[in-house]
C-alpha cells in the first residue's frame, strides 16, 4: 500500500522538506499520542505500488438520460437507480415515495448486527462490574446503508451543498428513529471510499450502525474530553484554533488540520458552536456542513489524486443529554488512507505520521480549485 | 483489498456455513467489543482484488552459495549479506562479530524517533492532571530493524525454533539495554510481513520502537486486564482455554484463537506461566517460543495463502516491576491481513469478525503441514 506518488511528494515537500524535527504530540480529544517524524516519507519500498484509488471513471453523471442509468455502470450494482428489487428493505428515500430518488437509506444486505435479535435484557456494561461484567451478547443492532445518488459515476465530492446536506439529514432521521427504540445506545455513522479504504462497493454510499453498546473509543474519547475540560474549564475543540491549522471557516464550522493528526492530511471539520450530538442539526447548518464537506474532499482529492477516504461523525452516545455532558462537542473526521498501518500502530495505539498538520493545512488551503 | 480466495472459501466454511448467529464479544484483555457476523463474509465486492501477498519468490535458500547471496535478491536490498554498507549503522549481531552474520540489529535509517534528542526531563503524564499535563515532547526514543535472517528469501516461517530463538534473544538483548537507560517507558516489537501489512521492505525483519511515553494501547489493556483481576481475581491469560480455541500447546506455551479476537484468524501465543515481561525469556524457553511460533506461521501460510501478517509482543512498562502488576501477562499477538479495516473500526474502535475463533481454531489445527 504504496501512497500515490503526488502523497508522497506533498509529503517530502511539506513535512521532510521543511526542516521540522521529529515531535511527538498528544491529542487533547482522543487522549492519544502521534509522533511526527519527517524522515518516514522518504523512505524507500521494494514492493510494488498496489495503487489504491477508485476503479469508477471520472464523473461523467449523464444528465440527458432520463432513466437515471449511467455511462458505465458495472452490469450487476445494485446501488444504481433501476436496480431497488436487488437489494435489501428500504428504510426510506428522499423525496418520499418519488420513483426519481435522490438518495435510498436501506438494509444492509450482510448486516454485522441484525435487527431481529433479542435486545439485551440490561445494560451489558452494568451487569456487576469485574467478573460480572457480560461479555457475551446477541448480535441486537442496526446496519443501513445510505445510497447517496442514484447514478453509479457521481462521487460525493461532485454534488452540491444541497444534495450533501440531504444525506446528512437523512442520517439526522436515522438518529432520531433508532434514538426512539430506547436500546441503541451509539450509532457510528461512516463512509468508506475506494477499496484502499475498506469499501467493497464503489458506488457512492455511507453506513450507518446502530449498537447496543457504548463503543471502545467512545468512551475513551468522552474521558480524554472530560479530564482536559476539567483541568482548564475549555472544550479543545471550541479553541481559537491558531492560523496555521485552519483549512476553512464557513458560518456554522470550522475545517482544520488537527494538532496532533494520527494520519498524514487528516481533517475534522468541526461545528463553531459546543454542540454534543451530531443529529441536533438543522436544515440551515446542513447546507452549511454540506458544502465545507465536499469543498474538503474536492481539496483532497485534487491535492492526493483522488485518493482513498474514510470519513466517522463522532458524535455523544444516544439517551445522555447534552447537559449531562458539557465537555462533549461532535465533529467529523477525515482520513485519507495513504499507507496503510502497520504493526507498530495495531500493537501501541500510537501513529507514526510523516507530515506536520501545519504543513497539510498550508497545501490544503492552496489548492487551486477552479 | 479483498482476501486471497482461500481464506474467503475458509470463512465461508468456517463461519458462514456453520449455522452461528450474529454476536458480540468483549474481550477481557484489551476491553473491548468485537461483532461476530458470519453474514458479512458473504458480501461481495466490484472492486478488482488487489492481492495482498509478498512478492518474493518461494524460499530458495541456496545453500551452496557460500558468499550468502539468494537466488533472485533485488538489486538493491540493504538488509542482505553483503550489502551492510547500505545500511544505518549495527547494534549488534549474532554471532558477534561474524562476517558470516544470522542476524543483525541496526538502526532504522529513517527513524520515527531519534536517540540524538532530548530526552523529556520528568514524565510527560504527570506534569499535573488535566490542562499541566504536557502535549508537545521533542521527539526521543528508539527505533530499531531485526534483520532476521542474511538470505532475501528466507521467511520466518522458514528458520528453525533455534534461529526464531535467537531472533527474540536479540529482542530481548535490545530490552535490557534500552531499560538500562532509564528514560525508556515502553518497547514495541512488531513485525509486518506484506505491502498489505504495512511493510515496505520484502526481506524477513521486524522492529523494535523504544518509547518515551506508555503508549495509548497499552494503558487500556492493564486497566482492563487489573479490572478483570480484580473482579474474578484471576487472569484471563492464565486461565484454562475451552478445547475448541487451542490451537497447539508446547512445554512453556499456549498457542489458541481469542475468544474475542478482532480479526478473522488472529493467534495469540501465551506463556503459561504467569510473566509479566517479555524480557524475562531465557534461551530454554526462547527455543520452545520460537517452535510453536514458527509453526502458527507455517499453519496461517498453508491455510490462507502466504497471506501478509503482523505480529506484535505485548508487555508491560519498563521500571514497573512484576510484583505491582499482578494482573500482567505478556503474549504475543499474529494478525493476517485478509480484507483490511473500514470507516466504522477507525470511528468506534469496535471490530467486525466474519469468523468465529472456535472455527479458525479447528481449520489451523487441521491444517497438514507434512
Ligand atoms: N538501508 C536501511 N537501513 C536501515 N533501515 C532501513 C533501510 N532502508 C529501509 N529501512 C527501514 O526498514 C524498515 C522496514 O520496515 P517495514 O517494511 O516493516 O515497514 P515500515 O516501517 O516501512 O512501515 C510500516 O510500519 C510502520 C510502523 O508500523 C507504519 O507506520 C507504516 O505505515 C507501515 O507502512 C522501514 O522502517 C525503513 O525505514
Ligand atoms: N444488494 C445489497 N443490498 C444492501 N446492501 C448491500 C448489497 N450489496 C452489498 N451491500 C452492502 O453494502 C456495503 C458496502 O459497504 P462498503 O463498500 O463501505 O464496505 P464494507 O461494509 O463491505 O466493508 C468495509 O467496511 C467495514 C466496516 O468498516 C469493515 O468491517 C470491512 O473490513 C471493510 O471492508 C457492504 O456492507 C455490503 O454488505
């Protein structure tokens, strides 16, 4: 998993390039370290690049086709308009009802949770701490996939404000149908692009995930929070950011370059106001979001050659009230995937990341978008 | 990144076609969930398969040669005998001082730490809770490259127990003197083997990192191995393994499938007395570790495929001694690289297993390796 070479030599021009010192930083938010070490980007592999971007065709979304088909289309996507009866029970669609739709939330089709199983009886986490802690439940959760178009060769990053906003409001509407259930208690929304970054499907989509429990690096992120919260009275993500890691500022968020970024141009793009659930937004804030979303990814993409993403909400577990939670503030994550991890990462929890955040930000910022 | 197709026919065997249902596992030792979903080793996928095994030929160790080169090297391979002029400079080797080497540890000529700073002059961790503690540390430490064996290719898999010995007396070599320094917190030794596993280099190595601080990993699974003790008042490495996840059991190890594993045919080789440290070993006992992990490489390559791995050692601190860790186990950690992780393993830390332990454990214990 070689990065595409226009990674590597933003790399060895951003971070070895600039004579910066090998540091490590810790993350205020998920508690973790990051060692910055220029000196990793310029070296050398005898394996051969496996190139890890998309095998779909630059956009080429046919508008002229009423069918709502598109150019190529592999034979068989059941993503695609045209082909509902291949896949699993739809949830709902926007517009409601409409034959035309723009976007399907449905099954997943090979769930990792399944929603006919039992829930558990009590929280499994509070069944008498130490031994008699549970550590075998049945598999009771959501798994949807979120269709974000109907045609096969448009990539999230080609749609407008509008249209992103509509997806992230149809994850609000998942938000709030499993938040009624009364036993999920964290949803993990999340988006793989490109088989580098996990997906086996290339047709635009997101997932959605629905668990009956508080997930690992929930709670280990709710307690970094609460402890640096509690020593300076500050959320770290309603700082003044400083110049050099700012991406972008629209009304309601703010893209950055975070301080202490596991992966080589990773961004969160963060909302300007402490807010703790990611599905309290409204329409206003999610054209907003809408547009810094994709104005990032199309950074990204032309900076990395459209490379490999992955982007996770981070967001406060269902059923706590924000006011139970004053240090919490969601955000979204982006990482794009350009080398892989290796064994040092899978074993210490610690990242190894060749390229300063400062200097990601500055390349990011300079993208010449027309 | 789909999985070789034998260990897709395995999990389809293994996992899919045995009948189990959906469920989640929380592991006593790292603490956290694991979703097991046979279901999900079913889905297919329309990106090509970018098939992630090594690219160098089958072992043809040429014991004729007497000037040490391999069959087919690349040109340029710093790690083979001969070539130690391209390397950064040796730490030591066994035999010392044999131009006739079996192995060699030698800095890693582009370090993620650097053993020219600074070290931190008190612990990063304590300078006060909360907004005191420290964010920013110059970048100190240690980062070493194992040269497992003179011949390119040569595997692991390939060396008798009495050469894997000596591989893990030189780890613990590089502990002693780390340690000895006394500005050391934690040592991670790990091992990719394949592009997909992260590696760059094809010739057999592993590394070794030398951390100022404890890493974010390792924090969390003595938190939540104390917590498990202190419940139950025993270890969950030390406990009698259900017959259905031992795979082998040697004089001094265990080798099983954790009942919670995260990855499909993960391995976790356990001493099974109750040790603390890694650095502990002595050779009696390196020779029976190397046999039994040789040969849980031997069972992963036979039945996926030469499928790319990493194996990770798992300890505990430096200048904490065994008697205020009770709870403490150390083990070794083997995780193939089948299929690769996604948006929604980055955003909860929670992973998905289409296959069961019980059923990896069967089809490695079945495996024939005449
Ligand atoms: N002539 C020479 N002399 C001395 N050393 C030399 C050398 N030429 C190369 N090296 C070093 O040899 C090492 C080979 O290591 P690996 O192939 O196991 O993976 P690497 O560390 O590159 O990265 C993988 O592992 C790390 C740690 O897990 C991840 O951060 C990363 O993403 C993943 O690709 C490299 O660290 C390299 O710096
Ligand atoms: N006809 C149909 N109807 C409905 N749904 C259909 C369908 N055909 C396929 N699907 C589903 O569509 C989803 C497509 O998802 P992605 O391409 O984002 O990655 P996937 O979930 O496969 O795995 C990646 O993401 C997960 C989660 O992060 C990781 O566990 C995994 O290793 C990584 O490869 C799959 O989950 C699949 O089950």
């Amino acid at each position: 998993m070689s990065p595409p070479s226009s990674a590597t030599a933003a790399a060895g021009g951003g971070g070895g390039g600039s004579g910066r010192r090998c540091e490590l930083r810790k993350d205020a938010v998920f508690g973790r370290w990051v060692i910055f070490s220029p000196a990793r980007a310029r070296r050398p592999s005898d394996f051969k690049s496996s190139a890890p971007v998309t095998t779909t065709s630059p956009n080429t979304r046919n508008a002229s086709n009423g069918g709502g088909s598109t150019a190529h289309p592999p034979p068989s996507c059941p993503f695609c308009i045209g082909r509902e009866h291949d896949c699993a029970p739809e949830i709902f669609r926007f517009p409601a009802g409409a034959s035309e739709w723009r976007l399907r939330v449905i099954e997943n089709l090979y769930p990792a949770l399944r929603r006919e199983e039992e829930p558990p009886a009590s929280d499994p986490e509070d069944e008498g701490r130490g031994g008699g802690e549970k550590r075998f439940i049945q598999g009771y959760g959501f798994h949807d996939v979120v269709i974000e178009t109907p045609y096969h060769d448009v990539h999230l990053s080609d749609l407008s404000s509008t249209e992103t906003a509509e997806i992230l409001l149809a994850y609000k509407e998942r938000f709030l149908q499993l938040a009624a259930l009364g036993n999920i208690k964290y949803i993990q929304v999340f988006k793989n692009h490109g088989a580098s970054a996990g997906a086996s499907m290339s047709h635009s989509h997101s997932q959605i995930i629905g668990l009956p429990v508080v997930p690992p690096t929930v709670s280990s992120r709710l307690r970094s929070m609460m402890e640096s919260y509690g020593g300076t009275g500050k959320c770290g993500l309603c700082e003044a950011w400083s110049e050099d890691i700012i991406i972008h500022q629209s009304q309601y968020f703010s893209s950055i370059a975070p301080v202490a970024a596991s992966y080589p141009f990773e961004i969160w793009v963060v909302p300007r106001d402490h807010l703790s659930h990611f599905h309290e937004i409204d329409r206003e804030k999610a054209v907003d979001f809408g547009g810094i979303l994709t104005e990032m990814l199309r950074r990204l993409s032309q900076q990395l050659n459209d490379p490999p993403f992955n982007f996770m909400i981070h967001t406060s577990p269902l059923g706590l009230a924000a006011t139970s939670l004053p240090y919490a503030h969601w955000f979204l994550q982006i990482i794009p995937q350009l080398s892989g991890v290796g064994g040092f990462e899978l074993g210490s929890g610690c990242y190894i990341n060749p390229v300063f955040p400062e200097d990601a930000a500055k390349l990011l910022r300079e993208v010449n978008l027309s």
